[in-house]
C-alpha cells in the first residue's frame, strides 16, 4: 500500500513538472565498498613514541611512559637530543640504588627546548634536623650532566628522597636561560630543592644549600635547614621562606608579599625594593632588611640586641613597622627617611637615626 502511495505521488510530481517518472527512481542501495575511517587516530593527532623501561632518548619529539620505572642503579631517563618532550603519563621512576646514585631523569649536555612533566621521581633518602641525608635511592631527581640546558620547562612534577638535588636546570643564574620550574614538589632532597631560572607555585622541604635558587620566584614555598630558604637573584613576589642556618627568603632587586623567617639569621633580606613584606627572627642580627624603598613592612626580632626593620642609607620607608622584643634592641634602624613609621624596643630607643615625618 505505503508503495503504491508513493508510485502515485511521483507520477503526479512528473506530470506537474513535465519530467519522466524515471527520474525520481532511487539509486543503488548497497555501499560500493567498506566505509573509510571519519577520524583521525591519536598518534595521527599527537605522534608520540611509548617508553617502557630505562631509556635513552636520542632523536627529537614527543614521548610518553607506559608504566612505572623502578631500577636498582644508573639513570631512568636521559635526554640527548634537542626538541624533545618527556610526559611521565602519571607514573613514577623510583631508584633503590644504594647507595644512592644516578638521575631520575639528565639533560645530557646544553640542549635547548626541554619539556619534563606530570608524573614521579622519588628515592628512599631521608634527612635528619641536622641537615644531613642518607639512604637509597637517585643521587638526583631532575638535572643535567655539562653545560646547563636551555629553554627547559619541568611541570607538574613531585621529587622525592633524592641524595642531592631535586630539580636541578641551572648552574648559573646570570646567564638567561628560559629555564622554568613550575606547579612542582620537592621533599628530603639533600642539597638545592630547585635550581632554576625562574620558579612557579612549587614546594619544597629540604635543600641543605638552598629550598629554592632562582633569579625570579612567584607563588612559592621554601625551607632549608642550614642554607638559605627562598633566593631570589631578580624579585620575588607572594613566597614564604624558611631556615634554621640563614636568610629565610632573600632577594636582590624586589620582594612582594614575601614572609621570611629565620630561627637564628634575617628573617628577610632584600637589596632593592621592598613592598608588604614580613621578616622575622629569633636570634639573627635583624628581622627585616631593605637596601630600596620599603613599603607597608613589618620586622619581627624576639631576642636581645637585635632590630627589627634595618634600613639602608639614604633609603626611603613608608608606613612600615619595626619591633625588637629583647634588650638593647632596635624596632627601626634606619640611615634614610621614615615615613609614618612605628618602632617599638623592649628597654632600648625605638629609632636609631630617626627621621620619622608624621
């Protein structure tokens, strides 16, 4: 019935259009052949070699894990070409040497557009309060063998119970090298937590030397037991630092929204500028230096003889305030001019070379 509807449609169709019922006759029905793929594959959309197990990667491009890598000694991975990129896919290379020995993952050389990222380098060292680190494990987390690389960004990965350095890209942060830390963990890694140009929201606990050595540091957290907690060669902006043996957060031209603290040396320390910054110390010879203009700061000393908020000569500070809980103290030791300042002392003067303007 349904065909003999449509018979009669078509031909009053042909006759109102002057055209033969042939026309509107259907075509062939069956697929001349198998149907091509629609999409794409992934290795079509991002060409990527696996990796399964300890290896050296020599050519340029794109690699990824399988699964975790776990070896009783040598490297897990070494780069050794340019233009390559590691994603550690989420799993984790893990050393047991001991002692401990070898590199997570070593830039072989000063290779030039580095990416490491997403996943973990851990070991079995562990550190005790005095600073020293023993056991098993890789001698470092992430670092390179020569000549530092350039251009090299590691990202989103935990370091973890490595001899020496946990994320190591640059010897020397005079030169620029574009070298980037970011979104990354450090913890028990014996001498610098991260070395590089420029550091990121990262955390580290551990680094004899130093948590963080950096030229520019944003958004970041540090502790070192003996060295210096956060070091900062440029600026530093929203970072707290801590150390048991020296400046808890130092920087040379600028610091911002910096808290640093120190149980026995400056709590903060910075050559240039200073803005809405903390310092605070125990027993260190003062809280709070700034060598610039600083700016709505607070130094914080707790013990005999020591200042709160240092000023260099001719500096300028504003709004900022000085407190030295102990005898013989200083809150506000300034050889410039204070401005709406406040230094409280225990039994000493509140100002030394006071030039406080209302």
């Amino acid at each position: 019935m349904k065909q003999m509807t449509f018979l009669k449609r078509s031909a009053t169709l042909a006759l109102l259009l002057g055209t033969p019922i042939a026309s509107f006759a259907q075509g062939a029905l069956l697929p001349a052949g198998a149907p091509a793929p629609l999409f794409k594959s992934l290795d079509q959309l991002e060409p990527r070699a696996a990796i399964n197990g300890p290896a050296t990667l020599s050519q340029p491009g794109a690699y990824y894990l399988t699964g975790n890598i776990t070896l009783s000694s040598g490297n897990g991975l070494v780069i050794a070409a340019n233009g390559v990129s590691v994603d550690l896919n989420g799993f984790s290379i893990t050393s047991t040497a001991k002692p401990a020995s070898g590199v997570g993952v070593l830039i072989s050389g000063s290779l030039t557009n580095i990416a490491i990222r997403n996943g973990f380098v851990s070991g079995g060292v562990t550190g005790n309060g005095a600073g020293g680190y023993s056991g098993s494990g890789f001698s470092e987390g992430i670092s390179f063998a020569g000549n530092q690389p350039f251009n090299a960004r590691v990202s989103d990965i935990a370091v973890s119970g490595c001899i020496s350095n946990g994320i190591s890209l640059n010897s020397n942060l005079g030169n620029n090298t574009g070298n980037t830390v970011d979104s990354c963990l450090v913890f028990n890694c014996g001498s610098y937590g991260i070395s590089a140009e420029t550091v990121l929201d990262c955390s580290v606990n551990g680094g004899v030397y130093a948590g963080i050595f950096s030229s520019t540091c944003a958004r970041s957290r540090a502790s070192s037991y003996s060295g210096i907690g956060l070091h900062a060669a440029v600026s530093a902006e929203k970072c707290f630092g801590e150390s048991h043996g020296a400046i808890g957060v130092n920087a040379s031209l600028s610091t911002e929204t910096c808290y640093g603290v120190s149980s026995t040396s400056s709590g903060a320390d910075c050559s240039g500028n200073s803005d809405a910054c903390l310092g605070q110390t125990a027993t260190g010879a003062y809280a709070l230096s700034v060598g610039g203009m600083a700016r709505d700061c607070l130094g914080l000393h707790g013990g005999p003889g020591g200042v709160g908020l240092i000023l260099g000569n001719g500096n300028v500070a504003i709004g900022c305030v000085g407190i030295t809980g102990g005898a013989d103290g200083y809150g506000i030791y300034s050889g410039g001019i204070l401005n709406g300042c406040v230094g409280i002392g225990a039994t000493n003067a509140l100002f030394k070379f006071k030039y406080n303007m209302p």
